[in-house]
C-alpha cells in the first residue's frame, strides 16, 4: 500500500465506488445469489470465471487467478499504480484529495466546462442547420435520406462556413478562448483563433451518459478533407469512444453491429436497426472491445471490402477475441456501404447480412485465399500455413479439428500435417502463456519459497481473512497469538496494524486489509476471502493459530537441526543449548 494518501482518505475514497458499480461499467455482470458473474477482462474466456462478491466488497477471477478490492480492479483494467488508481476512482466519486485539492478542483472544472461548451456548440450547429444559410446543408442531409427524426435524434447540424459565429455565441455565454481552445473547437493561429470546423455538416459525438465530448464534421461538396474530427481533449478519446453507443446500448439486443462511418451508423437506426455503433476509425482498440462486451454478447463487424478494409476487420476480430468476445463479420455484396445497401435492399435484407456474418475463422478462410493463389503449390503452402497460424488461437480442440478436417478434404492434404504444424505454432504459445501466468503469480506460488513455506505463507494469510471478516475472531484468538508467530515479514507488518486498530475498537473489513499489502500478494489473500472464509463453528480460527504456531516451531526445529550440522566438537555447549532448544520445541509441539 502507498504512504501518498493516508489510510482514511484510501478508504473515504473504496467506500465511495461500490464494486459492482465500478465494475460495470467494464464488465457485463449477472446476478446469481449474493455473487455476480462475468467474463473477465483481464483475460481471454467465453464462459464466466470473474466474480463480484458485493458484501466484501472485492472481485475474483477463478481462470487467471486476479482478485483484490476496487482500487485493485481499476489498477488492472486502467493499467494504473496505486496512487493514480485512488485519483481515478476519488474523480469518479467526485472527492477532493487533500495533497491534490486545488488542482483535483482545478481539472474537474475544467472538464465541466469543456463539456458545456461542446452542449452549447452542439445546440448553435443544430439551430445553424435549421436557419436559412444551413439549406445547402439540409439539401446535403435530404440527398443522404435522413430523415428529421434522425436528424434530431444525433443532434445533427451546420457549422457556417462565414464568420465566427459559434466563437461570438460561446464567448457571449462566459466561455473562455481557453476553454474553447481545450474543446478542440477553435485552433490558435498567428492572429488569434479560428474555427475548426467551416461549412461542414457537424456530428455531435457523445458519450455512454449522453454527454457532447467532441465532434465530427463532413464535407458538403465533397472537398478535401472530407471528414474532419475533433482533437483529443481532455474529455474526449476516440480510442474509448464508439459512435452511437449512448443510443444503442438501449436497444435490448445481445448482438452489435459495428461499422465505420457516422452515416452508415444513423441509416442503421433509422432503419430501425438500433444496434449499430462506428468506431471513430478502421481500427478498434481493446478499450472499445471492454466496453461493447459490457453490452453485447455478439460483436459483428461491417467494415468496407478493399485492403485497408480486410485488414481493419482482421485486427479487430483479433483483438475482440483476445479479450473473449464472441467475433463476426459481415460481408456486404458488391462492396456497398451499409448506408447505400440500406437504401438499395432494405433493412430486412441487412439483418439477413447480419444473420450469415461469418466467424472469425470463416473470414480470414475468405481473406487467405483472396490473398493467395490456391491452385499453385507456392499459393497452396501460404494459404495452408496462415490458416494453421489462425487455428492454432483457438481455444476449443473440437473446432480446431473441424476446420482441420475441412482445409484437408478442400485442398488434399493429410489432416494430420495441418495438425501437426497447428500443434506446432501452438507449443510456443503454450510456454510463453504458462511463463505469463508464472510472473503473475509470482510471490504466491513460486517455486523458490517451497512447498512448506507456501503452506505457512497460505495459513498467516488466511488468519487476516479471517480477522477481517469478523473483528470478534481476535478477541477469541488473542491470547493464543503474537506477532512474533508469524513468519512472513509482509504478512506481519499488516498483522500488526489489524491487531491495533481492533484493539483501538475501529472495524477491519476485507477491503481494508488487501490495501495493507503488496499488489502481488492481494490475489491470493482476495481468493481466501472468496473460498475459505466461511467458518461454521469458532474451532476453525483456533485451528488456524495452531497451525500457525506450528509451522514457526517446526521452522525453529529445523533451523537448529541445520545448526547442529554445522557445528564442530569444539562448539559443545553450543551444541548443548540448541538441543536443549529442540528438546523444548518438541515438546511444546505435542501439547498443541
């Protein structure tokens, strides 16, 4: 634990973001009994091993073995330390940290006031569309068939391409040239500013919340740079970001279709296909992945057919099934847009597309053999190799032999080859994952500490869980322990601040103790909570001290025989003493 904030206000700020809440927001959970269930972000799984256990307040993962508090989950899926973890979570709960309150103040503000500034930019461009210099934008609108039910659902306008209008109109509502500056509306030039956005169909961007963080722009006439997008800002990132996700998270559906364009996502929706989002750009990144497998079970990917288009779909079939989604890709005749398809076949016709969306597998068969001429022996040996590469990630042996079974019988070669260089691409994959699951536990399970040391590291652990999952365990065992019976050095320092605070008449809970100790040492401890902390009578914490005490005699028995054997005739009374030792041990190990 850091010594950056004290004890209280880490705790002021745990208690302030209930897990579950948290958790949500990055992982789909599901209700059953006291527990919720979820697949883990932090690994690849199709079948739930993550859990939430809101009456401790922490969080566990049965298939790659991370568990602790919420500050812990946050350091794991933010990839933050501990300190920055805190600011994180003091943010979304809205608590001024003492060390950093000014400037906390400071940049909460501002992100309060960037964001107004982009509701009433959002609010001119929408007014701009519909007054009479916005007509040529309107024709544009029409001639793309949107209707004004969309049009007012996306918040849709017109940025005049004369003037400083929208600069005049901020700046009249108390808005700084800072401030308009952080928004990424305005750009600084030699002579002041100047509007990013001029005569371009404008594209609020919002966030899950409903919130305006930035904006898109389009060309009327088709000049270049057709799309113009909003800088990175302080509450916009377009790597967190999917377009029409604030509406589509509502749709009810368990499947997303997922395409490139703002156009082809409101055609969507207005067709009445509620479930489309588009991703801001070609490739989607695994924060984008976290927060659709928040929301859907199915992500089907319908980007265009040219190269840059085959490969976009690629990296992020890729990258969605590394973090266990369930990955398609749709596959649109003639290579249309989904808007122009829409227009063309129907919405009915475009849920046909979406129903034979092929699988991950399925499509890079389609991309390798575009790619290679399979009639040629050369083209066959590359073919066969990239899709061996392909099958050697798949988790499920069934499937990996089905598709096996179909390349040999296809292309007249032995199943068993195609196996073998599967098996053999896998090998490498294997050792390089158990090696990373190795250093993730490394200082749980390690090898160096032994099998006895692991014991006696797993019992002194499980005597704080149980401590702090009932304070009164103490009062029951107190008299029959001391700190001097614990061996692990980081394991007693927490002992120590566990036993004053009870002793001061101040509550532990689990959450509090994992922050007592070291993030590589939380999984194990969060784990016992998980498993092993449900005691049925008062028997199992004496059996838990015993077994404590136990191990540091035994410890001390065979430092001494160790000793013994070191010693020469002439270290006699040393000799004498330590026996004398050992004699007493033994003995006091047959009256536990």
């Amino acid at each position: 634990m850091s010594s950056f904030y004290t004890d209280e206000t880490i705790e002021e700020v745990r208690m302030a973001n209930d897990i579950v809440d948290v958790v949500s927001d990055y992982v789909k959970l599901e209700k059953k009994g006291k527990y919720y269930f979820g697949l883990c972000p932090f690994h690849k799984e199709k079948t739930p091993s993550f859990s939430v256990t809101p009456s401790m307040q922490i969080f566990n993962c049965f298939g790659c073995s991370k568990g602790g508090n919420v500050i812990h989950f946050i350091m794991g899926v933010e990839n933050l330390d501990f300190v920055d973890a805190i600011k994180f979570l003091a943010d979304k709960a809205h608590i001024a940290l003492p060390e950093n309150s000014e400037r906390e103040d400071k940049n909460a503000a501002i992100r309060n006031e960037v964001r107004r500034a982009n509701k009433e930019a959002a609010r001119f461009f929408y007014a701009a569309l519909n007054s009479e210099e916005g007509l040529h934008a309107r024709t544009y609108l029409q001639k793309r068939k949107l209707g004004s039910s969309a049009i007012t659902k996306f918040g849709l306008g017109y940025s005049p391409a004369k003037g400083d209008k929208l600069t005049e109109t901020l700046k009249n509502k108390s808005f700084s040239e800072d401030i308009l500056l952080k928004s990424g509306l305005v750009i600084k030039g030699r002579n002041g500013i100047f509007e990013r956005f001029k005569g371009r169909v404008m594209f609020p961007i919002f966030d899950v919340r409903g919130n305006v963080i930035g904006f898109g722009g389009r060309s009327i006439d088709d000049s270049n740079p057709k799309y113009m997008n909003s800088p990175e800002t302080i509450v916009y990132n377009k790597r967190n970001t999917l377009y029409g996700l604030n509406f589509a998270k509502n749709s009810g559906e368990k499947r997303v279709v997922i395409v490139e364009g703002y156009l082809d996502a409101i055609t969507l929706h207005q067709s009445g296909i509620t479930n489309a989002v588009a991703s801001l750009g070609t490739a989607l990144t695994e924060n984008q992945g976290r927060l659709l497998k928040k929301y859907y079970d199915e992500m089907i990917i319908s980007f265009d057919t040219d190269t840059a288009g085959k490969n976009a779909a690629l990296r992020g079939l890729d990258l969605l099934d590394e973090i266990g989604c369930n990955v398609r890709v749709l596959i649109i005749p003639d290579r249309k847009d989904p808007d122009d398809f829409i227009k063309a076949h129907g919405a009915e016709e475009f849920r046909k597309l979406m129903d034979n969306s092929l699988s991950l597998v399925e499509y890079k068969i389609k991309v390798y053999k575009s790619e290679n001429e399979t009639e040629t022996t050369e083209g066959k040996i590359k073919f066969i190799n990239k899709m061996a590469a392909a099958l050697s990630q798949l988790d499920n042996k069934i499937s990996t032999e089905m598709y096996a079974k179909k390349l040999a019988h296809e292309y007249r070669i032995s199943e068993e080859s195609i196996l073998a260089e599967i098996m053999k691409l896998q090998k490498p994959k294997k050792q390089l994952r158990q090696g990373a699951q190795s250093k993730n536990r490394e200082g749980l399970n390690s090898a160096a500490r032994g099998i006895e040391e692991q014991r006696n590291y797993h019992d002194e652990l499980l005597m704080l869980a149980a401590i702090a999952s009932d304070n009164q365990v103490y009062d029951m065992i107190k008299k029959n322990i001391t700190l001097d019976d614990f061996l692990n050095d980081e394991i007693k320092l927490a002992a120590e601040m566990i036993f004053e605070r009870i002793a001061n008449n101040i509550t532990v809970t689990p959450p509090e103790v994992l922050n007592m100790l070291k993030p590589e040492t939380v999984p194990e401890l969060s784990m016992i909570f998980e498993k092993e902390c449900v005691f049925d009578s008062n028997r199992k914490p004496v059996d838990i001290v015993k077994k404590i005490k136990i191990n540091r005699l035994n410890r001390r028995k065979q430092e001494i025989f160790d000793r013994i054997k070191t010693k020469n005739n002439s270290d006699d009374q040393d000799i004498r003493n330590l026996t004398q030792e050992l004699d007493q041990i033994i003995r006091m190990l047959s009256e536990i």
